[in-house]
C-alpha cells in the first residue's frame, strides 16, 4: 500500500500547482511562456485567419463541431490510404473501412478504443500525423468546452470567449509543454522514439522474434497528458517499450491524473476570484473531495479483490501470495496494477498496464462502474463537465426537501435547466444499456463475445461504457474487430461524446443570462463537508439504480459463482 500512498501524496501539490497555471491560461492572464508563445500563437492567428473576439454559445458550439468534422475526414481519408503514403517501413495495408471509421471518431472523441493493434495495423505517418495529432486535437478541445462552461458559470454576464483562442492555447501552453517533459523521461526509462524499422532478433531460447519500434514516446506523453490512452502497440502499457520501468509507471498514472484535477482547481480559483485569493477555492475543494472519496472507495475495493485471489485457484494447491497475478506484470504486482487500473478508468484514459479481462470480478466491477459513473475526476475537462450536473441536481434536491430555492453561483436552478440537466444525466446510461441490449440479442453482436455466461455480459457492458464514457480500455477478450463493433462503438463514443458538451454548454448559456443574486441565509452552502457527502451519496444513487440490474447480471453473478464454486 505504500507505493499507492507515494503516487498520491506526489499528485496532490503538483496538481494544485497546475491548476493554478491552467486558471492563469484560460483565464488569459500573464504566465512565464508568454513571451515566446504569443509570438508562436500569434502566427498560427495569422495563417488560420483566426479573429480573437468573443463568441456566442451557438458560434463556440459550431465551431468545435466543425473543426473537429474536418479533422475526422481528413484522418479517415488517410487511415484508407496509410499504404501508398510515405513513412511506413513496415509495409503497412490501408485500414479497412468500418474499422477506420471506429478509430477516427475513437481518436476525435478522445476516447482511442482500438481494435486493432497499433505495431501492425498503423504506418509511422499515421501514428504521428493522425493518432498524436488528435490526440492532441481533441484533449484541447475538451478542455476548451470545459473551461468556456466554467466562465459561463462564474459570470455575472453572459460570456463564453473564443473557441479557437482557446483551443490554441491550451496546446501551445499545456499540451506540448507537459508532452515535451514526459517524453523525455520515458526515453530516459526506455522507451524507444525513432522512425527506424521493426528489427528482429533471435531470443535466448534461439527463436526469432520482431520488436516493434517507432515514435513510441511522443505518443506515450500525450496519450497520458491528454488523457487519451490510445497505446503505440495492442498491448498498451503492459508492454516494456510502451511503459519499461516503476518510474515510468508512476509518470503515466500522474500523468493521467494531473490535467482533470487540475481543471476542478482552476474552476474553484474562477469562482472564489471573484471573492479573495486561495490556494484551492471551498466551491471547487468539496467538488475534489467528493471525487476523491469516490475514487478512493473504489482503489481500495480493486486492490483488496486483486490481493485476494481467485479462490479457485487457491483450491487448486497454486499459492496466491502475491495476489492475482494473471494478466498482471511482475514489474508491477497488484498494488501498481490495482492503481493503474482505478486511474484509466476513474480519470478516463483508457491506458491499461494490466489485461482488465483478466481481473477478478470485483475488480473488474471498479472500472466498469467508474466509467458507468463517469464523473469519478473523469477525462480532461469533460469528467468536471459531468460532475457538475450532478452538482445542480443536488442542488435541485437538497432544496426541494429543505423548502429553498434551488441556486448556484447566484443564479436560480429552474424548470428549463432540470429538464437539460436530467437529459444529459440519462444519455449516457441510454447508450450503454440500450447498444449491450442490441449486442445480446444479434447475432452479430454476440459472435463477439468469447466467454459464456456472466463473463461474457461483463465483456459487452466494459466495452460500452468505455465507448460512451470516452475511455477507450476494453475487455480485450471480446472479438471487437468487425462491423458490428466497428459501428455500434464508433456510435456510442460520437454520441457519448458531443450531445452532453452541446447540452452542457447551452445550460451554461442558461444559468449566465440569469439575473445575478447575492448568497443569503437561506441559500443552500454548496462549499461545505456536508453537500461533499449529499453530492456523493446522490451520484452512487443515480448510478446504483440505474446499473444494478445489468452489473447483478455480469460480475456481481460471476463473483458469486467462484465463490460459491469453491464452498
């Protein structure tokens, strides 16, 4: 446990320390890349024709649309041709139609669901112009949606900033600065970043074996810092060039971690700016809290399962004393690999350094209902998106008991907002539960599933949830890689995706054109211990009633069924 202590205590100063320097960034207050960055964006300005002046919601929305259209034809039009382009060394075929239109709109959405392995199924020209470079492209555009909300929030007028401006900034600034770090030490860990060919090699054991090389650190530090979790090969961070060392290890997981706490820091700075400076605001400090104890529930719960083996092998005479190991990495054990697990899946990454499919059922439960949940810190910018409309219905609730009216920020929760708010809320379970539905019931769908039974319903709802939570880890036991699959996830994450940022958005605009009144005594405290516990116990309430049946049905059933096997 105390290697899981270390990260944490690690993570906590330095995610303060940059949410401070993102609320200076979204904020466009003066910060020390200034000097050569307003030169840098002041050219990419000038060549896109980008005129920084204040948008409206309609304008902002648009726009984040239709970049990001453009930018998924352009890689679907490359990912078809990847074959007769330059840089690909190792002969790379053009990617198949429906698959392609699974990992352009996985990649757009920042969810990089792969079905497919990246070492043989992309060309080096793709890795780099179209995997890295969207991987950029859409961790910026989440968070620019996330920060234009947050503004709309704190605002006393009804103010939303530029789309672009945003959208260049928090690459120039954030991005490339932290990818450009993170690279560097996993070189110096390992990782390999070259354009050289795969080289093969004759083993120890005197057969033949093909390394995969490339640029694989450049798409490491991103894939992490971006919150995207897209691997350079199949098998993701379990791989020695993909993550090689401890070090490298504990640099991904904060790595991971780092931009979506940060964001809810940069939120409270917003909103207490408006009243005194602080470290950490109280508004945006009982949000973190209540994520934290969140994520905490469930890292205990996946390290306790995973440390107690699967009693079937116990009976088996196999001593367990490290744990469950299968499908773990001895270089890791349980304690990293249980804390890997918890953070790709409650900050939304997707990146694996263990076989999830391989976990025992309770915990493979975590992650499965982290990325149910989705507001568990969540993806970069988006996860605080989602948590704050479970903010307003608490706040919707807890007024409704008491006799108050409901109110945030001094703006009145009212009648057109819930109905957005309950709307946004019901989309997500929408498409996990109603696509899981259509994957059992055709046969197309259920020739993807490999194991029977329990198993098998557990592989189905994991691989929907990531969709739509725009996660992008998997149950790699399920045979993903066919239309069916390529269609129906390519689906759940567009729509995971862009109907709740659009929603969102336009209650922001909602709670902004809103006549501003001043907190009384009768105004429900949003910034305190007990609301930390009131938003908790509402967000497991929404999730429980509206998961329990299907979660009964796969691991829940499938842990019974080992225990009681082995009674």
């Amino acid at each position: 446990m105390w290697q899981i202590a270390i990260v944490l205590i690690i993570y906590l100063p330095i995610v303060i320390l940059t949410g401070h320097y993102l609320f200076r960034v979204t904020m466009q207050q003066k910060t020390w890349l200034d000097p050569i960055m307003d030169r840098f964006d002041g050219v990419i300005y000038k060549l896109s024709g980008i005129k920084q002046v204040d948008m409206t919601g309609k304008q902002y929305v648009l726009s984040l649309i239709l970049s990001n259209a453009f930018m998924v034809f352009i890689g679907y039009v490359l990912l078809r041709i990847q074959a007769m382009l330059f840089l690909n060394p190792n002969d790379i075929d053009n990617m198949e139609a429906t698959l392609s239109f699974n990992t352009i709109i996985s990649f757009m959405t920042n969810t990089n669901l792969q079905h497919y392995s990246g070492e043989s199924g992309l060309s080096y020209l793709s890795q780099m112009l179209i995997i890295i470079f969207m991987m950029f492209t859409s961790a910026a555009t989440g968070y620019a949606a996330c920060m234009a909300f947050c503004r709309r929030l704190v605002a006393k007028t009804d103010t939303i900033g530029n789309f672009f401006v945003d959208f260049v900034r928090v690459i120039t600034r954030v991005l490339m600065p932290l990818s450009i770090v993170v690279a560097i030490i996993l070189v110096s860990q390992g990782s390999p970043q070259t354009l050289s060919a795969n080289q093969t090699v004759q083993t120890i054991e005197g057969k033949v074996q093909d390394i995969a090389l490339g640029p694989v650190a450049s798409l490491e530090s991103i894939k992490h810092i971006g919150t995207n979790g897209g691997g350079f090969n199949g098998a993701n961070s379990t791989t020695p060039f993909e993550n090689p060392t401890v070090i490298s290890n504990i640099v991904e997981m904060l790595s991971m971690m780092l931009l979506p706490g940060a964001c809810i820091v940069a939120f409270s700075l917003m909103v207490a700016h408006r009243k005194e400076k602080t470290i950490f605001g109280k508004q945006g400090l009982s949000i973190f809290a209540a994520m934290s104890v969140l994520f905490l529930v469930g890292l205990v719960t996946v390290y306790v399962a995973e440390r107690a083996g699967n009693p079937i092998i116990s009976e088996l005479g196999i001593s367990q004393e490290l744990g469950s190991m299968e499908g773990k990495e001895m270089r890791f054990g349980v304690a990293q690999s249980a804390l890997f697990t918890t953070v790709t899946t409650a900050f939304t990454t997707g990146s694996v350094n263990n076989m999830h499919d391989t976990l025992t059922p309770l915990g493979g439960l975590i992650p499965m209902f982290n990325m149910m949940l989705n507001v568990v810190f969540g993806g970069k910018g988006v996860g605080l998106m989602n948590m704050m409309m479970y903010v307003l219905l608490t706040i919707f609730i807890a007024c409704l008991m008491i006799g108050r009216t409901p109110q945030f920020l001094g703006k009145k929760i009212e009648e057109k907002e819930m109905k957005l708010i309950a709307l946004c809320i019901l989309i997500h379970p929408a498409i996990i539960l109603l696509f899981s539905a259509l994957a059992v019931t055709t046969t197309a769908g259920v020739a993807g599933i490999t194991n029977p039974g329990a198993h098998g319903l557990s592989q189905v709802l994991y691989e929907f949830a990531s969709a739509s939570a725009n996660n992008g880890s998997g149950f790699e036991g399920l045979a993903d890689n066919s239309t069916f699959w390529n269609v129906t996830t390519g689906l759940a994450m567009f729509f995971g995706r862009y109907l709740t940022i659009i929603i969102q958005l336009a209650i922001a605009s909602l709670l902004a054109k809103k006549m501003f009144h001043s907190d009384s005594v009768g105004t429900l405290k949003t910034d305190n211990t007990t609301f930390t516990f009131l938003l908790v116990a509402i967000v497991l309430m929404i999730g429980a009633l509206t998961f329990l049946p299907a979660l009964a049905l796969g691991p829940i059933t499938e842990h019974l069924q080992l225990y009681l096997h082995s009674v």
